[in-house]
C-alpha cells in the first residue's frame, strides 16, 4: 500500500489527497493554555500568547500565538468559536500523525485546518513535505499541496513547486 502511494505522490507533482483515519472528535470542547490572553469584546476576537496549547478530544495544537474568533452565544448562552488563527511555530498532532507549519487556521464550523509556510507532515517514519495543507476531519481526507500559493508565503523555499515525501517501507520481522 505505501509503495502504490509512493507511486502515486510521483505522478501528482503539485499536490497529494491523503487519507487518514476519521478518529478525531470534534464534538469535544477546545481547552487553551497560554502565558496571556487578551480579550477584544467589541471584535469578538481572544488573542492567548506565548506557548499556547489548544487541545480538543485527541487533538493538539502548539503555536506561538492563537487568535480565537468567538460569537456570542442565543439567549444569554456562552460564546461559540468559530474560527482559531495560529501563527508562529504551529504544530498539530493527532494519534496517526503530526504536522508543522508557520501558519494555520481551523474552521470549527466546517471542521477544516489548513496549515501553511514549509509544511511538514508526518505519519511514523513518512515524512511529507509541501507549502500547504488541508486536513478535513468532517470526511478525514487530508490534501497536501506543493510550490508557493499567492496569499503572503515569503520566505517559505520553493522547492519546485512540488511536493516531497520520504516513505520508509515496514521493517520484515526475522
């Protein structure tokens, strides 16, 4: 199976769809740990600084800053996040893999994350290489893409325009 997805990564040179397994709950709440937090009401904006940790059911995400984008909630009720901005060192883990970029956003609603700015995925001893990308966890399909999309990517190295992966076939037991 990886050597037919070895395969495959060769033939699509600007981006791969990668799928991964679906165990990620995203009904969970989403906890934040931080060394700060600034609240702007009138924006609806939380903004947690300096080793920021989001957790939510058995995901983990690390940045250097974290700007959550909440609602006010019906009738009184608590606020809703909608949407989590991180930036500067971002790494997000899951317990099939981990990815590392420079920027990233997850969509609540939708149940998307994009992450952007050197990307590195990593799946065992598989390590993906690309500029952008986006895991669903709405249908646990992940695409990863390569070269250096228009929106803001300075200082991220080309490499091509593609992507690069590195596949370590299983060791044989003796």
């Amino acid at each position: 199976m990886i050597a037919a997805f070895a395969f495959m990564t060769a033939l699509l040179p600007s981006s791969v769809t990668i799928a991964q397994t679906p165990a990620i709950d995203t009904d969970q709440p989403i906890r934040i740990n931080a060394d700060s937090l600034e609240v702007k009401q009138q924006q609806q904006l939380a903004v947690f600084s300096g080793n920021v940790e989001a957790v939510q059911g058995n995901i983990v995400l690390r940045a250097d800053t974290l700007r959550v984008h909440y609602k006010a909630g019906k009738n009184g009720g608590g606020n809703t996040i909608s949407r989590l901005d991180a930036s500067g060192n971002v790494f997000i883990a899951s317990p099939a893999e981990t990815a590392q970029g420079q920027r990233g956003v997850y969509d609540v609603a939708a149940r998307v994350i994009t992450l952007e700015g050197g990307v590195v995925l990593t799946r065992g001893d598989n390590v993906l290489r690309g500029s952008r990308l986006v895991l669903n966890l709405a249908t646990g399909v992940s695409k990863l893409e390569g070269g250096v999309s228009g929106s803001g990517m300075q200082g991220v190295t080309r490499r091509g325009g593609r992507v690069q992966g590195i596949f370590v076939p299983e060791r044989k037991k003796k």
